[in-house]
C-alpha cells in the first residue's frame, strides 16, 4: 500500500504508528509485506517527508527489493538453523568420546 500524504491520504488508514510518523515529519509512504511463500516475515518501509505521488516504476522496485529481502531473511534463517545443528552435533560428538 502507498499514499502521498500520510495520514489522511487515500491508501493507507491511520494506525498505532501515526505518532512516529507525524514525529518524523513523513508524508509520502509505502508499506511492501516481506514474504516467505505466503507467510508474512515483514515489512519494507519506503517514506519521504515531502508530500509525493510514487510511480509505478517506484512502486515495481521497491516490491522487488521486498521480494529479495524476503529471500534473504529466509536464507539467514536456514543458516542460522543448519549452525544450530552443527553445533548440537559436535557437541554429541564430543560426549561420545569424552564417556
């Protein structure tokens, strides 16, 4: 989703966020889910404290950024997950032979 001017523009309704943003001054923003297959991880954030309209090319590459963060959240996860495993396995490993 995307909007020129937040809150109050079309596109986006206000939410819990709406102090930060006013804090910071934004007005342009788009929100792009982060996903992984069709499970949400996230999301990517794109704002401008100017009042603007995005065009499509805009709003195309940052989806694609948001489809290779996706990605590359995934891939920490798994190896995060396959050091875990690693690990557990050395340190059967090292109880097998220290009994």
């Amino acid at each position: 989703v995307w909007t020129a001017d937040y809150p109050g523009g079309e596109g986006i309704e206000a939410c819990e966020e709406t102090d930060v943003v006013r804090a910071e001054g934004l007005h342009a923003l788009m929100a792009v889910p982060l996903l992984n297959g069709n499970s949400p991880v996230g999301v990517l954030y794109g704002a401008t404290r100017a009042v603007r309209h995005f065009s499509p090319d805009e709003i195309g590459l940052v989806c694609s950024l948001a489809m290779l963060a996706a990605v590359a959240i995934e891939r920490a996860e798994r190896l995060e997950q396959a050091r875990g495993e690693v690990d557990e396995l050395e340190l059967d490993g090292l109880r097998t032979r220290t009994s």
